[in-house]
C-alpha cells in the first residue's frame, strides 16, 4: 500500500537554489497566501509558474519543514501579470525585462500559448531578429518538453524524478521516444521498474514479440538475478524464463536475443561449452578481475626467506608472541606476492597474523589501507587489528553524475594513495564493488584478502572470495589450528564441527554455548522473550538491545524475522499513552525501537560530537531517539551518528530485535539467539549455520529442535551461484600476456 500523497498549487514565488545536472530545485510556492519551501527534482521551473503537486511534507536537518515534491504538474501562468513576471525572470535565454514587458503587451495572455505553437510570431516585435527569435524558439522547446514529459508520465502514476531522469538523458525528444519504445524508462540512469513500463507499452499497442519488449524484458530478468546473486545466467536457462515471462515463442526471442548480443548490449560467454549471458556491467568486473589478478600475480618477488624469517623474529621478540607454521608462511607470502587470500575460521589466528603484516609493512615504508565491505565489519577489523579500517565506499569517495547514478571519486585517474589494500570480510564483497575497488589502487599496490571462505557469499552478485580461492590461481595461505585459548570457547569448537560436517555437543550447561530444546513454535518464542528481556540481562547484566542479538534463517513464517519482531517490540518497547508511533509498510516505529538500514543511503547526512558527514548504509544498526508527529521526522543514533529521516524514508528501515543470517554477515555481537525449528528447507543449510554461530562473541543461545539442526549440519548444500570468474581465472594464464615494458598498454586500464 503505497503512502498517501497530500496536494497543494501555487504560484512560484522566488526559486532558492536549482541543481541544472539532476533538476533538483528548492523553491518557495505560494499556496493561497501561505508560502511553502517546496523541494525536488522538478526540473527548470521559474517564477511565476503555476504549479499543482504531490507530496508530503518533510524535515530537513538544517532547513526545517519543506513539502517533497512527487509529482508535479506545471501550469504556466495564464494572467499578463504572472505571464511577464515569468519572462523576465530569465526563465527563457535572451528575453530580459524589457522584452518581456513588449512581448507580453503585444501577445496579452496569449503570450506562452503564441511562443509555443507559433513562435515565428515573436519578430512582429521590434528588436527580435529571425536569429534572436530561432534561439527563443529553441529555449521554449526545452521548457515545454520537460512540461510535457512530465505531465505525460504522470497520468500513469510515474513521479517526477522519473520524468527529469528521463528529459536529462534524451533531451526534447523524450516524449515521443517513449511513445515508440516505452521500455526506455527501464534503461540504466531512469531505472523505472518493467511492469510499469509495461502500461504505458499496453496504451502505445506495443506488440508483445516487439524488440523494445523482448530486450527490455531479458535485461529486466538479469537483472533481477544480480539480486540472487548470479552474475550471469546460462542461456538454456535464460531463453524459457524470458519465453515464459514475455508470452514469447522461442524463435522471436533468438531472432532479439542474437540481434542484442551483436549491438553488444548483452554479452555472450562460453563456459565448457555452455553459453552464460551476462549485462555488460557484470561481465566487465568478472573480466576486470581476472585480468587484474593476472597483473597482480607478476608483480610478486621472490621469497627472501632468511632476511623475512629475521624480521618475523623480531616482530615475535618485540610483541612477546609465537607465530606457527601457517602463520609465517601467511606472512612471508604477504611480503613476498602481488596479491594473496587469508582465510580461516574462528580461532585460527587471522587477526594476530594481519597484525604482523601490517606492522612489518608500516616498518618498510609501506603505505597501508585497511577496508571491509560494511561500517560494522570496518569498525570491528580496527578495534581487533589496533589499525584504522574504513568502508570500500568510503575509500572510494561516492560522487553522483547527472543521472543520480553513483560514481567513485577515486579511480585509475585519480588512484588512493597507499601501497598495500587489505580488505577484511572478504566472503561479502560483490564483484562489481571489487572491480571499482581494484580500478583505484595503483598498478603496483600489493592486495591482501582477509575472509572466512566458509561464510554465506556476498549479498551483492557474484561469489568472488569462492571463485578465487576455488580457481587455485590465487595464492591462498588457510590457518586451519585453534589456539589453546580458542579451544576453551565451545563457540570456536563446535562452529568448527558443524563446518566439517560434525554434529555440535548440545549437552554443555556451563560454557558460552547452550542449547533449548522446544519443538513447538510457541514455545520457542516464549523461552526467546524471556531470556531477552528478564534472564540474560538478569544473570549477566546483559543489555536487551545493545548486547543480545535474535538471529534467524528466514524473514517469513511464525520464527521469521518480521514475526520475531513484533513479539520482541511488544516485549521490549510495547505502546503506551503518551510514546510517539509512526507506521510504515511492515512495522510500527516507536521512540527507542532498535531498526537496522536495509539500503544504502550515500547522501543523508548525519553528526556526531561536532562532526559532520553523510551516508548510512545497509546493515547499520540504530536506536530511534525521537519521533516528531507534526515535522514528519524521526531521529535515529547509528553508533552516535545522529541523522533526521522523513517519513517517506521510513522503507529504508526495519526493526532490528531480530535479523536474518545475512545481514549478520560482517558483525559480532555479545549474545546471539538463534531459533530453529521449522521453516524452509533451502534456508537450513550447513554454512548458514555456521555464519550464524560465528556471529557470537561471548554466549551463544540455540532453541528450537536438535533434529533440525542436525539436519542444517548434514545439508552441505552451497549457496551455488551463476558466475564465470573462476573459469576467466583458470583461462587466464593462456589468454593472457602483460607488456611490462609499456604499461600504458595494458588494455584493463585504457
């Protein structure tokens, strides 16, 4: 159900501040009297216009109550007033107030009507050559179009976002370009969803074995995929969905799909002798990959074995530490390789080893990055590792083009300035971030992947970590020995059972793992409640909300996500007179609810202790502090970042009593309850799992049914995803030749 828009219309007062790349505008609108700050992306509107618009009012940290603009319908002014008031705003290039006054007192208030249908007209006016009046005419062509555009896209429900998008990309033309291929407005830079699209082909009598339909509908179903992970997707697979999708016949989908592939709008790749399709974007970072790997590979040095195992002892004699045999091997291949994969589980030592990478690196002169993939996993790595950490994107520095489609600041062009890239948690990393990753690190720059090779891949496409590792080109030093001090975890020792397809000990009573049998859902939710509000924080001073963590498999069902939410809201955080509320789509948000952004947000801005930034991305865990009913704001601390969140942002939120294996990935929380019981059986996998377990810190609480988690243990089932890195990989070294001599040519970086 999506939110009710409020309507108001106005006249134009004063145009605050305009953004002529995306058509973002800040303007003061005079509604009957009352002057409202209307905000957008609205196009070039100037004043004196009328405006009829949709929207709803919002707060903004440092500017206070604006109306959000959806929809907008321009009405230009029809009274001679308004009508020059409108040109001599310089709304129209080469009309000040002079002419203006002279138009509009020859033309009355028929003026704008004259100028569009029959702007020849205006060289009746002294002053207007046929030179001046073809570039007037020129400047009015804009103006209506966009008008145009977005009065025609919104009687099919389309906001105005969409109709600037749209005008930005191409231009005057753009309402008949939709009118002949509808699909359009599903491109990269307008990204309007296909079934929309859809309505607007139904009223054009586009045919349904159309070009525009078919490709708009293959990209559409690609791209779909890249949400469940798949990079690409083989063709046998691809042709019947998209036959079966688009009520198409096989032979109209060849004839479009072999035409796509030729104007390289899809790109075709054999894998053993299968074909895999892929969008462009996709196949470019798995190539960018493996290419770059390649690169990366010649730039190692020979193991100077004596002069690295001098160094590592003195690193052991001045931090009081003994390294093992996998250990040193990790180190001296980090010193010695262009590129090299840490992996291991819980209590193998990953962090001591990075440790001494770093710290015999910093002693070279080495210039050393740290980054994981979430806020929460860059945050970890430094309070662990001692070594500032920070998220890829923001190493990257987001930028936005004229689209809204996000950029990174640095790039081959303007690459980071360090010597050695480490990224932690690596299993969550998509290929496409890696790619923009790899593209602004110097030629040179040593990489180092730090990542448990036995976690859920990333959320984003791709199985990047795996493929790597799997190609066996990639040198990959695995710690596989528990430390004497891990060993006394039952956390650590059964996380590595259930990997090795063991069966956890559920019989301990007095360690920091214990298991509930419940074999009924009630009863699960019962004991979860009470131990999250009353015993846990009773028996160990354990805070509900900032030390224990629910976790489930699913988002659905009666132990699902959503479900576990509303019992713990209503158990922590239960309404009462006086509380601020505000609803969205799925929940009800209460002052001092614990919610979890679910997108990334790269340009909301947030303060904390006199500092200033923006971005709050997906996975960041928060505590609502205030709800204001009449501003139509909520407030929310991430981690001491204070952000302002308008109503209509509320979708980028969920509640966080509860969350899903998933969005775990990256984190470690004190305590973690995880129930299972019953459920979908695709969800209740081995390595699913062990993500979960490998969430706790200090207690791990399992409740539900020993059969099912046996059954999770013995189901070996992977996470399998479409993708063709490995294969790019293993090929490489046949395919591939590097001119050391010239770097310039080398073909990646063109």
């Amino acid at each position: 159900m999506e939110e009710k828009l409020l309507r108001i219309e106005g006249t134009v007062e004063n145009v605050l501040f305009r953004n002529e790349q995306n058509g973002y505008i800040v303007l003061d609108l005079d509604a009957g009297g009352e002057l409202i700050t209307v905000v957008g992306e609205l196009g070039d509107i100037d004043e004196g216009e009328s405006l009829l618009i949709e929207g709803n009012y919002v707060t903004h940290p440092r500017f206070g109550v604006q109306f959000n603009a959806q929809y907008c319908e321009r009405k230009f002014p029809v009274d001679t007033i308004n009508i020059q008031r409108y040109l001599s705003s310089g709304a129209i290039k080469g009309i000040g107030s002079s002419l203006a006054k002279k138009i509009v007192q020859t033309f009355g208030e028929k003026t704008l009507e004259i100028m569009e249908n029959e702007p020849s007209r205006l060289m009746e006016i002294r002053g207007i050559s046929p030179k001046k009046c073809d570039a007037i005419e020129k400047e009015v062509k804009k103006i209506f179009a966009l008008r145009n555009i977005m009065t025609f896209l919104s009687q099919y429900g389309i906001r105005s976002k969409y109709a600037m998008r749209v005008y930005q990309k191409f231009g005057c033309g753009a309402k008949e370009m939709l009118c002949s291929n509808p699909y359009l407005l599903c491109s990269a830079g307008i990204d309007l969803e296909f079934r929309k699209a859809e309505l607007l082909a139904k009223d054009m009598m586009i045919l349904k074995t159309s070009p525009e339909r078919v490709e708009a509908g293959i990209i559409n179903i690609l791209m779909h995929n890249t949400q469940n992970g798949y990079t690409c997707l083989p063709l046998d697979r691809l042709q019947p969905k998209v036959c079966e999708y688009l009520d198409i016949e096989e032979e109209v989908f060849r004839k479009i799909y072999n035409q796509a592939i030729n104007e390289k709008i899809l790109i075709e790749y054999n894998k053993n002798e299968r074909k895999f399709v892929y969008l462009p974007e996709y196949y470019r970072a798995e190539r960018y990959i493996a290419d770059r790997m390649q690169v990366l590979k010649d730039f190692s040095s020979p193991e100077d074995n004596e002069n690295f195992m001098e160094m590592i002892e003195k690193e052991e004699s001045e931090k009081k530490i003994q390294y093992e045999e996998l250990q040193r091997r990790a180190i001296v291949s980090a010193l010695s390789k262009g590129v090299m994969i840490l992996t291991g589980g819980p209590g193998t030592g990953k962090t001591t080893t990075l440790n001494a990478i770093i710290s015999l690196y910093k002693k070279q002169g080495y210039r050393v990055m740290i980054s994981a993939p979430t806020g929460r996993a860059a945050q970890r790595i430094s309070d662990l590792a001692g070594y500032d950490a920070r998220t890829i994107h923001r190493l990257l520095e987001v930028e936005f083009d004229n689209t809204g489609v996000i950029r990174f600041k640095h790039k081959e062009s303007n690459p980071l300035s360090c010597d050695v890239m480490i990224i932690d948690e690596m299993s969550m990393v998509d290929v496409v971030l890696f790619e923009h990753l790899l593209r602004a690190l110097r030629l040179n720059c040593k990489v180092i992947m730090v990542g448990d090779s036995d976690q859920l891949p990333s959320v984003g496409a791709g199985n990047l970590l795996g493929d790597l590792i799997a190609s066996n080109k990639i040198p990959v030093i695995a710690l596989k020995q528990i430390f004497r001090q891990a060993q006394q975890s039952c956390i650590v020792t059964n996380a590595h059972k259930i990997i090795k397809g063991e069966y956890p000990d559920l019989t301990q009573k007095n360690a920091d793992f214990f298991f509930f049998q419940r074999l009924r859902a009630e009863d699960t939710i019962s004991l979860l409640l009470e131990l999250v509000k009353t015993r846990l924080p009773k028996a160990y001073n354990y805070s509900s909300t900032e030390d224990i963590q629910v976790i489930s498999p699913s988002r659905k069902g009666i132990l699902g996500v959503v479900e576990l939410n509303r019992h713990l809201q209503e158990s922590l955080n239960p309404a009462k007179a006086g509380k601020p509320e505000v609803k969205s789509m799925i929940y009800t948000f209460r002052e001092g609810d614990k919610v979890m952004q679910i997108k990334n947000n790269y340009d909301i801005e947030w303060h904390k202790d006199g500092e200033t930034g923006a971005g709050i991305f997906n996975g960041d865990i928060g505590k609502i502090l205030n709800i204001n009913q009449k501003d139509g704001t909520v407030i929310i601390s991430f981690d001491g970042r204070n952000t302002v969140y308008p109503f209509e942002m509320l979708e980028q939120l969920e509640l966080a009593y509860a969350i899903t294996v998933h969005k775990s990935q990256g984190s470690e929380f004190e305590v973690v309850i995880l129930p299972l019981l019953g459920g979908f059986d695709k969800l209740y996998y081995r390595n699913l799992l062990y993500t979960a377990v490998t969430r706790s810190k200090k207690l791990l609480i399992l409740i539900g049914s020993q059969k099912k988690i046996f059954q999770m243990v013995d189901n070996n089932r992977r996470s399998n995803r479409y993708t063709c890195l490995r294969h790019m990989l293993e090929q490489e070294e046949d395919d591939y030749e590097y001119d050391a001599e010239n770097e310039n040519s080398f073909p990646i970086l063109s």
